[in-house]
C-alpha cells in the first residue's frame, strides 16, 4: 500500500486518471446507445473500436506521416484521422446491425441468443484482423498487418510535452487534448438526443416502442442511427487511444471493451450523462488502485467495483434510462 | 435461400427428435442393452485405430499419434460442458467465466498436492513435515470440489440478484480476476512460473508410476470418462427431479416460478455452485494429467469457447452439449493446420447456428418450443422490437 505516494500526487493520479477515463467513456456511449434501446449488450462494440484505430493505423501509414510532423500537418492528420475512423467504426456498428442483430429481432430471439451472437461476432473481427488480414494485405499494407497478432506502433502525432503545472500537478497537451476532444463529443451528442428531431425519435423508441411506431417514428431507422451513433463515438475514441498510446493490436478490444461496459453501468447504462460520469469516475479508480497496490492489479480493480457497485447500486450512478435521463 | 435452408433444417431437426422418440419407445431391457453397448464402445475407443479418424498429429508427442490425448481432451471438455449446461441449459444464466471455476479446480490439485507449490511449503514449514510431504490426490479431489462449490457460492451470491445480461459481463470479470490473481499472487500461485510436479492418482509424476505416466494417455482417458459417465447419471437425476423443474421454471419464466412458491435466487446459487463443482473437476483432472500449469493455460477465450461448446450442442440437452464438447475439442486437433483459424470458424460457427438454428445442433425439446413461441409471437406483432 502506497499511500504517501497517492496522497502526494493526488492532483496528478486524477489528471492521469480522468484522461484515461474520457477513452472509457466515448466508449461506453456506444454500449449505453444500444442498451438504452435494445435493452441489448452490444458486445461486440470493443471490437467496432479496434477497427477504428486500424483504420487510423492504415490511414496514417499510407499517407506516409512521420514522427512529430509540423503543427498545422499534425491537425490535418487528427481531422483526417477522426473522418476515417468514424465511418470504419460508424459503418462497422452499421454492418453489425443488419447482418447479425436485425435477422434475430425478426424472431425475437431471446437476449442470451443476442449476446452469444454479439461474442461469436466480436470472435469473428478479432480473427480477421489477426489471422486473415495479416495474410492477405500483409503485402500491401506492411505496417499494418505486417506481423500477424501483434502489437503495431504508429507514427508519433504529437510531441508529449507539458503544457502548465498547478502545485505539483503537471498537464500535458495529450491529456488535455482527450480530455477536451472527449467531452465535446459527448456535449454534441447529448445536444443530439436531447434537442433534435432525430434525437427526440431515438428517446421515443427507448421509451415505448409500439407507441414511438403509432407516432411515426420508424424504428429500424432509429436503430441504425444509434449504431452509427455509437459507432462514430468508438471512432473517435480509437482516435484519441492511437494519438496518446500510439499503438494498437487485433485483441486490444476485449479487456477496453470490458471496461468501457463496466463504465456504462457504473453511471447507469442507458443514460448518456451517466456514461461520461463512469468512465471518468472508472478512469481516476483505477489510478488511484494502481498506485495503492501495484500496476498489474488494475484490471482486478476496475471489475471489483464493478461488482461492489452492481451490488449496491444495480441501476448505476444515475440511473438507467436513456428515454428520461435527467441527471 | 435463407428459407430452403431453414426448411431443410427443420426436417433434420424433425429427424432427431423422431430418433429420440423411438429410443423411449424400446422396452427397458433393449435400452439397458444399448446403454451397455454404447458405454463398452466408450471405454474401447482409445484402442480403436482407423486412419483418418483416430490418426491425429499433435504436438504432445513427436511427430506422432496421440489419440488417447485427445480423446482425454474430449471427455474433460464433455465434463465442462454438463457442468456448464447446469448453469446455461438447465438455469438460464450466461456464465462466461466458466474458466474461472476450471482454474479454481486445476489450482487446488496444483497448490495442495505438489511439493513445489508455496501452500505445501508453508504447511511443511508449520507443522515440521518432512519436504517430500503434500496432501494426497484423492483428498485434493474432495478439496477442489468444495473450494470450486464455495466460490461459485461467493461469485453468485452477491450476481445472481442482477439481470442476465448483467450477470455475463460479471462473471467474465470474474474469470479474469481469477487469471490475473493466479498470475500476479506469486506468494500464493508462484505466479507465471507456474507449479510443476502435480500428483496423479498414483502421485507425484515420476518415471515409476505404472499406469498414469505422462506418456500414456489411455488410462488417463479411462479415468476421466470413468467421472464423465458418473457426473452424467447424477446430474440427469438432478435434472428430473424436483431441482431440476424449478430450474425449467426460473429459466423459462422467473417471476411465475417465484409466484408458484420456487424461490429463484436458491436454486439459481445451487445451479452456479453445481456447475461450478463440476467445471472444478474438469480443471481438477486436466491439471493432474499435464502435471504442470501456469496462468497462461486459463484465459478468457476458453470461456467463450465453453459457451460454444453448450450453445452449438444445443443448450439444455445434455447429448447435445456432450456433442459439442467433443466436435470443440477433436475438430481442432484433427486439422491442426488450419489451427490458427480455429478461433475464426469458431466465431462464425457461432453466429451462424444462432441465426439459423438456435436451438443447436442437438436441440432440447423444450427449448426448440420456446423459442418457435417466440418467433410465433413475433410473427403476430411485427411491430416489438
């Protein structure tokens, strides 16, 4: 147990933590986007984030970008990036949607048939791009799917420098960046669901379906919206994982997507605040337990509280529901 | 072609059931004959030797046959499975850290049985046992049972109030707790170095042991399919008793179940902590047999793989599931060229029987009912999503 070293950097650890959480979060928008409509646990989303960051990795290496380029090519290259990793991932949920999940709701198969649909799912990408992809483009594309499984570093966007120190707390341009870039993007979507036509349909349908139907609202384009949605939210998280941690592997999205799901029902899956709210508060938790015991138990940590919460609280921070969430 | 497809597949599945019906219809003593029979050709198996079928390569033995291996493999995965059809078939709930309760089980022989593990140096230490000292195996047995009963307890007592798909996520959180534990614990587990030297029925492995020796599958596989065919009478007895009704009524319908004076939360524990005991034993064999384990033997993907094995065999039958524990466990072997693209057959495998056939391969009667209501429903009212 480390204390003095958790009480002493407290400012930092939250910092640390709160830019790892932001990742967590956009992500969790996803699971909590599908749940709150679908009473469905997308499982197969961590994987919708993997193809995300290969999309980048592609984009990148093809482009040719070189370590630390100019201030202006370095925006390009994140504007790019974020375009190109949101349709992958957007047009991925998408794919997921209609070939697996709407052929199921057709025969209303039970939820276990979804979930175990969703694993086979999330099986089947992890594969193609460790196995299958590797050997086919390992040709063309040697820096991405050159060395099959493995892990593939990517070029270097943005210096990690300090920006400014408040006491002892230093913060960096990168976690400054994820944190903002996150935040923002869940402010839209929020803005989205909360104040728009299309928004006003998704709450609807997470509401009552048969009624949002008589109303006119068509759900199957409900549906594919919130995968899209969810989708291009993944995208830009695996945009913001390739900027900071500048690598990605075909596996990368189990242990993430595990998380990023225990982020979703911390804040009360369904509700779109509460999502942000977990995977921030999941985020610093899992700082804070890693510098009290060690690195290596971070993962344990991050699934005890999401026991203890489940335990105490089974409808999260906030509670669950995306049609009246309020917060 | 999606519906030719699907007409066909009800014809087959029409074709399993009528075989079903007419094993029922044989007289009592034609079908204890079968039995007899089946159980003899069982126990032949490892001796059988028809090229093709029983020519494997494996990379256990140099570039040779090792058919009784898998065979071993086969019949600890058909044990996984019944324990995990208690769990996914029989109760409903979607366990998906099934390894977890293997692992227990593998660890228990491993830290209680060998002279290498830190728990028998420690006992050594406390009560001045010489260093060649360690608990014997058929106590480690008993021991892995309990412990793998308790912590089934301990994971369901405060999940199993939660939803089901709740319950999914958690337990595969707790699989991982369990890898991670075993890995990082190095006091307790000696961590990714692993513990070697875990004893047999005969003992610690050595090159005296007559019949359970490293080499020699075979009566490796005889003991398991020994458990296998006892596990096998008892949990159908199970299965036809007053326990196993409650568990068809929670599965099908919780609330009516609880209405009709079958308190779900007791007889979902006891399904978690009979599934549990049973994928303890499974580990508890399979750590026996390698002699040697380490963390890296006991991760997530294996849990999926169980599931598999439950799903595609037809939750809720128990051939069904035995079958699909045993095309899991050979199919890889027999075309171990293909191995590293098991995972993606295996994925695809999945979602295409969910889609076409979601009963399973083999399914349960009552199972393929419920869902053809499902879809009858569903039929009626396009509109529910």
């Amino acid at each position: 147990m480390h204390f003095d070293e958790l009480i002493g950097h407290l400012g930092q650890h939250t910092v640390d933590g709160l830019s790892k959480g932001a990742i967590y979060a956009l992500i969790a928008l996803g699971y909590t986007l599908v749940y709150g409509v679908l009473r469905l646990i997308n499982f197969a989303h961590s994987e919708v984030f993997m193809v995300g960051t290969f999309s980048v990795l592609i984009l990148w290496t093809q482009l040719g970008v070189k370590n630390n380029p100019p201030v202006g090519q370095a925006i390009l290259f994140l504007v790019l990036g974020l375009i190109v990793a949101a349709v992958a991932s957007g047009g991925t949920a998408l794919a997921l949607e209609r070939i697996a999940y709407r052929p199921l709701r057709r025969k209303n198969a039970p939820p276990l048939i979804f979930l175990i649909t969703a694993i086979g799912l999330s099986l089947v990408f992890v594969e193609l791009f460790g196995q299958v992809l590797p050997k086919l483009l390992g040709g063309v594309l040697p820096e991405a799917f050159g060395r099959p499984r493995q892990i593939v570093g990517m070029p270097t966007i943005i210096q990690q420098e300090t920006l400014f120190t408040i006491g002892n707390t230093a913060i960096t341009n990168i976690q400054l960046i994820v944190f903002v870039a996150a935040v923002a993007m869940m402010a839209v979507l929020d803005w989205f669901i909360n104040r728009t036509r299309y928004g006003r349909g998704v709450r609807a349908v997470a509401q009552n379906p048969e009624t949002a139907a008589l109303m006119g609202v068509n759900q199957e384009r409900v549906i594919m919206l919130i995968f899209v949605l969810g989708g291009i939210m993944a995208g830009a998280a695996a945009l913001l994982w390739s900027m900071r941690f500048g690598f990605t592997q075909n596996s990368i999205g189990f242990v993430l997507g595990l998380k990023a799901f225990t982020a979703a029902v911390l804040g009360g899956i369904g509700n779109l605040r509460g999502a942000l709210l977990g995977g921030l508060f999941l985020g610093i938790v899992e700082v804070y337990g890693a510098t009290l015991f060690a690195s290596n138990w971070e993962d344990v940590i991050a699934f005890v509280v999401l026991i203890v919460v489940l335990m105490f609280r089974p409808t999260g921070l906030l509670g669950e529901s995306l049609g009246r969430a309020r917060a | 072609m999606i519906d030719k497809i699907r007409t066909a597949d009800r014809r087959r599945v029409g074709m399993l059931t009528s075989v079903g019906d007419r094993w029922r219809a044989l007289t009592k003593w034609q079908q204890a004959l079968g039995l007899a029979a089946f159980v003899a050709i069982l126990y032949y198996l490892p001796l059988l030797g028809i090229p093709g079928l029983t020519w494997l390569r494996t990379d256990s033995i140099e570039g040779g046959n090792n058919w009784a291996g898998v065979l071993f493999v086969c019949a600890i995965y058909v044990l996984v499975a019944i324990g995990l059809n208690v769990v996914v078939g029989l109760a409903g709930l979607l366990d998906l850290g099934y390894i977890g309760f293997f692992a227990i089980g593998a660890y228990s022989v491993a830290l209680f049985g060998s002279v290498n593990s830190p728990v028998v140096k420690w006992i050594q230490q406390e009560f001045n046992l010489p260093p060649t000292w360690a608990v014997t195996w058929a106590i480690c047995l008993f021991i892995a049972i309990v412990l793998t009963m308790i912590s089934g307890v301990l994971l369901g007592w405060p999940t199993l109030r939660l939803r089901g798909d709740y319950l999914a996520i958690v337990t595969l959180g707790f699989g991982e707790i369990i890898r991670i534990v075993a890995r990082n614990a190095t006091g307790l587990t000696n961590g990714p170095v692993g513990i070697s030297a875990i004893p047999g029925p005969e003992g610690a492995p050595s090159p005296d042991n007559k019949v359970f020796g490293l080499i020699d599958a075979k009566p490796w596989y005889w003991l398991a399919i020994t458990f296998v065919l006892i596990m096998v009478f008892l949990v159908r007895r199970l299965e036809h008793s007053r326990v196993g009704r409650a568990w068809l009524a929670v599965r099908e319908d919780e609330d009516a179940a609880a209405v009709m004076g079958v308190y779900p939360f007791k007889f979902k524990l006891w399904a978690f902590a009979i599934g549990a005991a049973l994928g303890g034993l499974s580990g508890f064999l399979f750590g026996s047999r390698n002699a040697f384990i380490d963390p890296t033997q006991f991760n997530a993907n294996l849990s999926i793989l169980f599931v598999a094995m439950v799903v595609v065999g037809g939750s809720g039958n128990m051939i069904g599931v035995s079958l699909g524990a045993v095309l899991l466990a050979y199919l890889p072997e027999r075309f171990r060229d293909f191995a590293d693209y098991r995972w993606l057959v295996f994925g695809l495998a999945m979602v295409l029987v969910m889609i076409l056939r979601p009963q399973g391969l083999v399914p349960s009667r009552r199972r393929a009912r419920e869902l053809k209501d499902r879809a009858a429903e569903a039929e009626e009212a396009p509109a529910h999503v």
